[in-house]
C-alpha cells in the first residue's frame, strides 16, 4: 500500500512538473510565435501591395461576407496599405476550395482603382511539377493589371483569357473563380472598406 501511495505521489509531482514547465514554454514562446506570423503576414502583404509606409497589419476593415456550413460568420479583412497618409492599395486573402486537393489560399492585392495590383499564393497542398506551378512567377504575373471589366475571368479552355497549366487547368481555374469572387466583394463593399477609421 505504502509502495502504491508513493508511486502515486511521484506520478503526481511529474505531472505538476511537466505541466509546469509546459506552461513556461508557451508563456515564453507566445510572443516571439505571435510576432513571426505578423512577419510573415508582412511579406504577403509586401508581395502584393505598392510601397507603403504605415503597418497595414493593423489598418484593417473586417467584414462579414455570409456563414458557413455550421452557420459560423464567414469574415474577410481587408488591409489598407498608405504611403504619405494617401491610400496606395487594399490586400484580403480569398480561398479557392475547389482547388485539385483542396483549398488553395491567395492574397490578393488591389489598386485604389480596383485593378489588381498581385496575387501571392499563401498555402497549397496542388500536385508536385503540375498544379504546384501556381507558385510560379509567370502564373502569379497573369492577373496584374486585372479587374473585373478589362477580362474575361475565365481560362482560356473555357473561353476566357487566362492562361492555364499543361495537365493542370483545375487549379488555375479555381483560382481565378476565387480571385474574380474577391473582387467583385471589393466592389459591392468599397465604401466600407475605404472608409477612414474602418470597421474593427
């Protein structure tokens, strides 16, 4: 009984210990984690955005663009970027779903005038050598100067103007649905995003 009871309490101190120490690494890595993805969300927005002197990080608007399957709000923040206090662009992440395997998520970057400005390819599981070549530069370059009245938003195998990938038109196909989809939101809701002082 006394050997049980000691096991006992010696399974109980590791466990308070491990807890422990648990505890202190994440304390401790919580913000270095949270300062390396405000990092990387800076280079996505750098990739698709004119040069800009302010953080637009933190000089956002969110808005509610419908609810999902289980009937959780669907939002999309919009990043303003500035440069001498004058707006120079607006960036938001759209995701294809319907992408060869799986969402394929783009941040989008958008002139003041609504043509696009860049795309950037954010997270991708597309096939190794064919869908992946999303990620090439020539692919992401289509859509510069793009918006919504100067192309047909289409591939060129379904009698649209985008070029599409040997072996591999889903992808392409479903990333310019998704991007033509952000920007049509932009439009229906300019005002508010463009707004000063925005809607946190």
């Amino acid at each position: 009984m006394k050997e049980m009871s000691r096991l006992l309490i010696t399974l109980t101190l590791i466990a308070a210990c491990a807890g422990l120490i648990l505890s202190l690494v994440e304390s401790a890595t919580r913000e270095p984690i949270k300062e390396q993805r405000r990092l990387q969300m800076l280079k996505a927005l750098s990739a698709v955005l004119p040069e800009f002197d302010n953080s637009p990080d933190t000089d956002i608007v969110t808005l509610q663009k419908g609810v999902d399957k289980k009937g959780a709000p669907v939002e999309v923040v919009f990043y303003r970027a500035r440069k001498a206090d004058q707006l120079v662009g607006t960036a938001f992440k759209v995701i294809a779903p319907d992408g060869y395997t799986g969402n394929i998520e783009i941040m989008v970057g958008v002139d003041p005038e609504q043509q696009v400005n860049a795309i950037e390819i954010l997270a991708h599981a597309e096939t190794p050598g064919l869908g992946s070549k999303i990620e090439e530069t020539w692919f992401k370059d289509l859509f510069k100067g793009k918006n919504l009245d100067n192309v047909d938003w289409r591939v060129k195998k379904d009698g649209g103007e985008f070029e599409q990938i040997t072996g591999a038109t889903i992808s392409p196909r479903a990333i310019v649905t998704a991007v033509k989809k952000g920007l049509e939101f932009y439009r229906d809701n300019k005002a508010k995003i463009l707004a000063e002082g925005g809607q946190q």
